[in-house]
C-alpha cells in the first residue's frame, strides 16, 4: 500500500530532479508518465510538437489510462499550455479528441478557420456534446417553465389541441377501465390562453471569448425554450454588434455555429435592440448573459438597464451560466444594477430551470438567489 502512495506521488511529482521518492516504474506506469509529462513538466513547452498524429496517439494514451472527465481537465489543460488550438483544425485531432464544453467553445472560437472539409467532422463532435446536454437539460427546463406558467391558467372543457394531458389523466384515474386497459377522460383540464404565447423570453448573450461555455449552455437552454408553446423565445448575441439568431433555436448546433467568439463587448447596442423586440413588458423575462465589462458608452448601457426595468420587464443578469467556478465581473455595473433591484449571480446550468420558473411567475429574484445560490 505504502509503494502505491509513493508511485501516485512520483506520478504528481515528475522524474529527474523533481522525484524524490525513488521508486521505480513499471512499463505502463511510464507510459502514464511521459503522457503527463508532456503536459505538466514545466522544463518542456510545446512537449507534443505540433503533429496532429502525435498528439492524436497522445490523446489515445491518456484515454487508456483515466477516466473521461479526468481526460476531459487533460485534454483542456493541452489546448491551453501548448497552445494545440490549430490543431483542432485536422481532421486526425477531430476524431480522436473527447467532446466536452471547453472544446466545443474552442471549436466555435475557430469556425471560420476550420477547413471546409473538415466542418462535417466538427459539427459531430459539437452534436455529441448538444446531444448529451439536450439530453440532460431538457425534461428539467419544459417541466419547470411549464409548471410555472399552466398552474396559473388551466380551463375544463379546452380544445384538443389546448388539453393538459397529465392533469387531465390524473383527475380521470377513477374512470380507469381495466377491461380495456385505458381512462375515459370525463374531465378534461387545458388550458385557456394556449394558442398564444403566456410569456415572452429574450435571451440576450454576450459572445466575447471569455463567454464561450457560458453561450454554449445558453444555445441549449434557447433551444429547449423554443420548444415549448407557452412561451415566446429570442436569442440575440452581440459584442460590438448584435445578431438575432432566433431562427437558429430549432438547431442548436447551426445556432453555436452562427456564433462568433472573440471582439469587443457593446451592451448597451444589445440592450437597445432587445429592447426594439419586447412589445409586453409585463410579460417578458430578459435574461442578460454577461460579464458586464461595457466596451461602449456605459452611461447609455446604464440609462438602457434603468429603462427596461421601468417598463416592467423582468431583467436577469447573469455573468456566467456554466460550471466553471466563480467568474470575473465589472463590480461597479453589478452594484447599479443591485440598486435598480437587479442582483447579479453566476448560475450553473441545473439551477436555471428554477431561475426561469421564479422569473416568468414574477418571484423576488433576489430571494430566490439567497435560497438558491451559493456565495
């Protein structure tokens, strides 16, 4: 037992100058670590060169050795310190690199450099990774924004296409056949204003690079919104220019392929445009993706956030909605919004359903961040 403390330590350590634990490897466990090696020993920069099948033989090494989300930190780890990022142009690195958010966002901050031939190929590797979120994301968000919004305008006796079919089966479960295996839906519970969207969502995203994981959850929330009808969603990007991606939301990866990472930041720009799309102030959530780092005149950014939340709009601001730990944020803008009533918060992707669910029934938003949000 104490050896195998000794190899993982020699492992974090290194060799040569840096081991002192002098204990010898076996043929695998140096394969592990000159796989580390090339990462992590700070003697050597640029360990992996720059040929794509080098690195690809690389990236099948560290797969044998750990777990994927261990391959995951490795792999991010690479594109930053070796600077592989060109590499993730070839088709050879493409197929062999694990799919995650941190390479989806470095695949987006290249897509106008990516070979044409090879776009196929990084469109699958972002589809993997839209698929799993979608997968992950999308029961919890239409059932938390459904529920929010049907509790508040149910009817009897809707039209077919207006029934809610599981408050409906609930309340007939005393009319279950067993001989024919099915309910008779005596009551029927629908729900009154279906054929017209309830609320309006504006998903208004700052595309500067140091938002990439942050669009990217953004992209897959956009898309589950679009899917339900009880609400109306846009999505709109902006750095020093604004771009509504709307017809995008039916496919999320055209959607984060219509994104452009990197550039400057105009929020207020954004703001004015947002502001162009809300025709029911009472009715609409605008939530604002960003750093608040204003590149434009912040005094008419300020004037836009005062605007928006006089007219009734229920403004969220967030500056980051990822995993990726605590971001960094203009604290003086997140201070003016504070005194307009608009806290500022980081929020990870499994809490935001909850967030859109306070937001659209018009929750104290500051309550829900204190009951919600670690600090």
């Amino acid at each position: 037992m104490e050896e195998e403390y000794l190899k993982r330590w020699r492992l974090i350590l290194g060799g040569a100058e840096a081991d002192g634990t002098n204990v010898p490897l076996n043929i695998e466990e140096q394969r592990i670590d000159r796989s580390l090696e090339a990462i992590y020993d700070s003697d050597r920069k640029g360990g992996l060169g720059s040929s794509a099948p080098k690195v690809s033989r690389w990236l099948g090494d560290i797969r044998e050795f750990f777990p994927q989300t261990v391959v995951q930190i490795i792999q991010k780890d690479a594109v930053k310190r070796l600077n592989l990022t060109s590499l993730l142009t070839e088709k050879e690195m493409l197929q062999t690199v694990v799919p995650d958010v941190h390479l989806v966002a470095t695949l987006m901050s290249l897509s106008r450099v990516i070979p044409e031939k090879n776009k196929e190929m990084a469109r699958q590797v972002v589809r993997q990774v839209v698929d799993e979120l979608l997968r992950k994301l999308s029961a919890p968000t239409q059932q938390a924004v459904s529920g929010a919004l049907n509790r508040s305008s149910r009817r009897r006796n809707p039209r077919y296409n207006e029934i809610d079919w599981n408050t409906t089966i609930v309340k007939n479960l005393k009319n279950y056949q067993p001989d024919y295996k099915t309910i008779i839906p005596e009551v029927r519970i629908g729900y009154g204003r279906k054929r017209k969207a309830l609320k309006d969502i504006i998903l208004c995203l700052d595309q500067s690079g140091s938002m990439g994981t942050s669009v990217i959850y953004s992209g897959i929330f956009g898309s589950v919104l679009a899917s339900i009808p009880s609400v109306s969603t846009r999505m709109v990007v902006f750095d020093t220019s604004v771009v509504d991606l709307t017809e995008e939301l039916q496919d999320p990866v055209d959607l984060l392929f219509g994104v452009q990472l990197g550039g400057g930041t105009d929020i207020a720009r954004a703001l004015t445009y947002c502001q162009g799309l809300i025709t029911r102030p009472e009715e609409t959530v605008l939530v604002l993706v960003t750093d608040l780092y204003e590149g434009g005149n912040v005094q008419e950014m300020r004037k836009r956030f005062v605007s928006i939340v006089n007219s009734g709009v229920q403004l969220v601001v967030l500056p980051a909605l990822n995993d990726d730990g605590a971001p960094s944020y203009d604290k003086g803008n997140a201070e003016f919004l504070a005194e307009l009533g608009v806290p500022t918060f980081a929020c990870t992707p499994d809490r935001f359903p909850d967030l859109m669910a306070a937001a659209l029934s018009k929750q104290d938003i500051g309550m829900w961040v204190s009951q919600n949000i670690k600090t």
